[in-house]
C-alpha cells in the first residue's frame, strides 16, 4: 500500500510506502532533518507537525485534526497526510571547509600545488605501424607495443567494453589513437581509446565526511585545482557519528544501501554543480579518489559495517581495490578508476593517512601531534621514523547535537562567547553577524571557558552555588545559565546551557586530551616533547586555541607550535588523485601507524576521568590557565 505525502512550506509532494518513515520520505523529497540518533527516537530534533492524515507512531495513532508534533523517524503514515517542517528540524547549510586557504585570524597553511605525475588516470596519443601483409599481427598486440611506454608495461589489461569495439577504433583513428590509461589497477588498464584530440581530462578528489562532503575537481594535467564544492552529508538525517550510522544500516530494513544511495546523492549533486559551474562534461572526469574514515567509506561502497562496532572491532578492509565509477554509482566516466585512501584501523581511516601525508606530521623530524578534532577525535603522535594512532570517540556535542540549544555550524551559531564576572553580561558572536538561534562546537568551548573564567561554573564544570544573576536559573531540565533572551535570539526564545550540557561537552573534551595523553605515556613522553601540534579538519579551523586550552582540550604548549592544516583530509585526496609516489606515501603511511584501541582500557579510562575537570585533576599540566586565574 502506498500514500501520499506533502510537505508545507516546501510544497513537495511524495509518494511512499507505508513501511517508510516521514524521515525517510523528506529525504527522498530532498528536504534533510536533523538528526543524532539514527531513527531510534531519542534525541528529539526531528519533530514535525501533522496537519491532516493519521500516522502510526510506536504503534499509537496520532491524527491530524489535534495537530500533534511527532518524530519524523517514528511516525509511518497509514493514510494520505500533510506535514509541516518547522525551521528548528531543518538540517541547515552549514560552513564546509573547503580547501586549506587560509581563513581570517587562523593560519591554515598553503593549498599545496601538485605536479601530476602517473595521476590515476593519463591519456596520450599514440602512433602504431600501420598491418600490412608483411606485419599483419593482431591489434591488441600493436597497441600494446605502442602504449607501453605510457603504461610502463605492455601488459595491461583491457577494459572489456573497449575490446569488443577496439578493431573499428583504431582503424577509425588511422591509427593513431588517443588512449587512456588507468593508474592504481594492477596492472594498469586501458579504459579509453578513440578518435578524441588532445583535450583536458579531470579527476575529482573527495572527502567524505560524517558531517560534510567535499568534492574538488582538478586538471589531470596540470595538476590545477578547477573548483570546489562542499555540503552537509545527506546520511546525516539519520544519525550525527558513525556508531548511529552504523545501527542505521545495520537494523533498519534497506538501512545500508539508503545510506549508500544518499551519500552518492550528496557526492553526485556536488558533482553536478561542479560541473556545471566550470563547463566541464561528465564523460571529461576520468578519475577519482575518495579520503574518509572507515564507516564512511564502508557505506559509500554498500560494505558491511557492523563489525566495526563490535569487539574486536574490525573492519571489512583497511586497504581498498580499486573500482570503476560505475561500480561504485558516481556520475562521470563509466570505467573511471575510484581509488579509495587506505585507512589505519577501526577508527582511523584514510582521512587521516592522507592528512599526514599531506600536513608533512608523517615525514617531520621532531615529534608531531596531528589531531582531527570532531565526532571521532582522531588523533596521531609521531615523526618521520614513528608513529601511534587512535580515536577517542568525542561524541557529537563537538556537532551541537546532545546540546539543549546545539546546531551544527550554521547562519546564527554562536561561534565566540564572553562572559562578564559573575555571569551578568554575555556578548554572543553567531556566524553570518545574525540574531543567534542556537551555539556550535567552536562556540561551545569558548563558552565553557567564559564561564569558567566569570565564575559561573566551577572546575567540576557544574554551576557555582549563590551567584546573584537572573542568568542563572532553574529550567525544565534543571539548573540553567541563559546566553541570549528571547528577545535577542533569532528564534524568540531563550538560548540556555545547562549542567547536562556542560557534562556532554566536559566528556567531549575529556576523551580528546585522555587520547592524547594516553598516546604520549604509551611512548614514554609528555607534553613538552610535543614539538608542533597540527590540526586538521573543519571544525578546528574555526576554533580558539586558547579556549580549547583554557578548559583542558589540547596541551597547554606555547602558542607558536599550533598549526592549522585546513580540510587535510581532501589534501590527501588529491594528492592521490595526481601522484603515483603519493599514493605510495600514503599507503606506506597507513602501514606506518600503529593503532591503539581505546576501549575500555584502564590507562585511558584513567586519563579520561583525570580530566573531566577544568582544566584538568593535575593543575600542573597547565602552568598558562594557572598564571590566568
């Protein structure tokens, strides 16, 4: 049986079954609510308004006439129905790191040039002796005598399409054809060959993130950036981190080829307007690498996943093969080679092996600290001849989700705090100069370090006791500190944190050092033989350093050693995309690292509740927060 679905103010109308959700069905009609939880129901966000019709709600019927707010990813039509999408469900356009230029106050570092050499994917025009009767030995014979010194081996392999027509190509092209080879195949495979002239061919790099996707699309032959594009993934209406992605295609019926068809939506709208925005052709991008942690990749390519969330947690595959665009559902070139990043263990994939590659942290002298901060807290320490890997499991709060008033960053997220002693006054900065409608990650910990500094929260993170402000309140969910007044806030009402929120964001930075420190006494070092600290990836570009060492996040080292690396992530991509000699340091960079399972061993349990303080049990690990105070 199916029904009718319409959406106000959208004005979309969408047929479904009744087995598919009001969540799964915005999504199909391209409208993406926010969500933490992967359909399980618990984190509130995607709540909509029944206008008309009746919905199945864990096995309760709600009808239309009382206008109920249900869950979008509870709620099953059971007839035609008419739901309204406030703005607060909306998973808005956020601020996507798109490359590594540098970004106002924060030095990034250079988009570093790539010269391209045996990219994934070359083309040459190549000249064959003409059969005749005394030479008249097969095609494929002469073309590979031919191609050989572009494939660097006349025993490539022949794509099985190209065959089948090769006879009436090389004849057409008298002989001189012009031929494409793809890289990263063993052995290399021939995918192309026509009448074509010498014309540019592109490739695109990708970073697939949980959060956000990036696609930049790059001149196979020059090396040369074309464009870049970058959005919200659209798997994340059904969980914000990969645990809840992970339960999502696991236990829901079709869960892991929706997740698959709608990260390949995302990656193929971007795709789209890339392509439309440079005048390139789809026929024209011959190639393509993709960087993302583990889960991401596994659910690009439809592999199961379960395993990974499970001890002893393990992935279907570190290093991937290489695959066609066709085989995996991307939009350009049918036998396009996909070369996926390898990736390190469970939790550290190919995002962060390109990262170091392309940071230099994999190749420098003195010990390095790289740190992806965000859902997964990825997190390496090493040099050139060394190197330790983990991921500490941050939790989403770093996204806004498990936050009272937490968004991603969007247009009205708070993204700088400051708070008068005593808690009376509060100057908010939200992103785009609007009215605030809710606090991001960045604003987060420059809010818990406002309030500590003001004394509103002591170092257990839990409210002073008598402050004399109006601020300071008791709310539904308990004791609260109001940020912004209704009549301040773009959503007419009260923007507020309260201690549950504090204890989220406490965890969140606790699991982040706990990561760090562990890897540090795991090598028999401490903080000061830190000798930079690198950080990668879109939310760390936007966040305060002295913040995030304020409450204890990142080791209290002098300011001068903190580099910001930008989107390393598509870094690393591309430069697979261009270098065979990068695909090799990235894949022996991979092999390089040794990962730490941070379960429930006791030396990080013990570093993680050591530091669910501000900043820390140890004071002395912060001599800068010290001297402030």
């Amino acid at each position: 049986m199916s029904v009718q679905i319409h959406f106000v103010p959208d004005n979309l109308t969408v047929r479904v079954n009744v087995d598919e959700s009001i969540l799964q069905a915005a999504a199909r009609a391209g409208i993406i609510l926010r969500g933490a939880c992967g359909g399980a129901g618990t984190c509130g966000r995607c709540g909509v308004t029944l206008r008309s019709g009746s919905v199945l709600v864990d096995n309760e019927l709600y009808r239309g006439d009382e206008a109920p707010t249900v869950l979008s990813c509870r709620a099953y039509p059971t007839s035609d129905v008419v739901v309204e999408i406030p703005p607060a469900s909306r998973l808005s356009e956020h601020q996507v790191l798109l490359d590594s230029q540098e970004q106002g106050r924060l030095e990034a570092g250079d988009e570093r040039p790539v010269s391209p050499a045996r990219p994934l994917y070359q083309e040459a025009t190549v000249g064959l002796t003409v059969p005749d009767c005394d030479n008249a030995g097969d095609d494929l014979a002469r073309l590979r005598r031919g191609l050989e010194p572009l494939a660097g081996t006349p025993d490539f392999t022949v794509a099985t399409g190209l065959l089948r027509d090769l006879p009436g190509v090389l004849r057409a092209a008298d002989w001189k054809p012009r031929c494409g080879i793809a890289f990263g195949f063993e052995p290399p495979r021939l995918v192309y060959a026509g009448t074509g002239s010498d014309t540019p061919c592109y490739g695109v790099a990708v970073d697939v993130g949980t959060t956000t996707v990036v696609v930049q699309l790059a001149n196979l032959n020059t090396g040369s950036v074309v464009g870049t594009r970058g959005s919200y993934n659209r798997q994340a209406a059904f969980g914000d981190d990969v645990i809840s992605r992970i339960i999502y295609a696991t236990e829901e019926s079709n869960g892991r080829e929706h997740l698959r068809l709608k990260v390949l939506e995302t990656i193929n709208a971007l795709l789209e307007e890339l392509l439309a925005e440079t005048g390139t052709t789809e026929q024209s991008v011959r190639a393509c690498s993709c960087a993302g942690n583990p889960t991401m990749v596994h659910l690009l390519l439809g592999v199961d996943p379960s395993y990974i969330r499970l001890e002893p947690y393990t992935p279907a595959a570190n290093e991937w093969p290489i695959l066609t665009a066709s085989e995996v559902g991307l939009r350009i070139f049918g036998e396009a080679p996909v070369y996926c990043l390898p990736g390190v263990g469970s939790y550290v994939g190919g995002d962060i092996s390109g990262g170091l590659a392309f940071s230099g942290a994999a190749f420098a002298d003195g010990v390095t600290l790289f740190v992806d901060i965000g859902t997964n807290g990825e997190i390496v320490l090493g040099n050139r001849e060394w190197l330790i890997g983990c991921a500490c499991s941050a939790g989403p709060a770093f996204e806004g989700a498990g936050v009272t008033c937490g968004m991603r960053a969007t247009e009205g997220a708070v993204e700088q705090v400051a708070v008068s002693a005593g808690g009376f006054e509060v100057l908010l900065k939200a992103i785009g100069g609007t009215r605030p409608a809710g606090i991001c990650g960045s604003g987060l910990i420059a809010g818990l370090s406002a309030l500590q500094r003001a004394g509103v929260i002591d170092r257990s993170g839990r409210f002073s006791p008598g402050l004399d402000t109006p601020r300071l309140r008791s709310g539904a969910n308990g004791c609260e500190f109001v940020l912004a007044w209704g009549s301040e806030s773009g959503t007419g009402r009260d923007l507020a944190l309260t201690n549950h929120d504090l204890q989220n964001l406490l965890r969140a930075k606790a699991a982040v050092f706990a990561g760090i420190q562990t890897l540090l006494r795991s090598v028999g070092l401490g903080k000061d033989d830190i000798e930079q600290v690198l950080i990668a990836g879109g939310f760390g570009l936007h966040i305060n350093v002295r913040d995030a060492v304020a409450i204890g996040m990142l080791p209290d080292l002098p300011p001068e050693r903190f580099r910001f690396v930008g989107n390393s992530s598509l870094g690393g991509a591309r430069l697979a995309l261009l270098s065979a000699l990068d695909r090799a340091v990235i894949e022996e960079t991979a092999r390089r690292v040794t990962y730490m399972e941070l379960d429930e061993t006791t030396p990080f349990m013990d570093e993680f509740m050591a530091a669910m303080f501000l900043p820390h049990t140890d004071i002395g690990l912060f001599p800068s927060v010290t001297e402030q105070e």
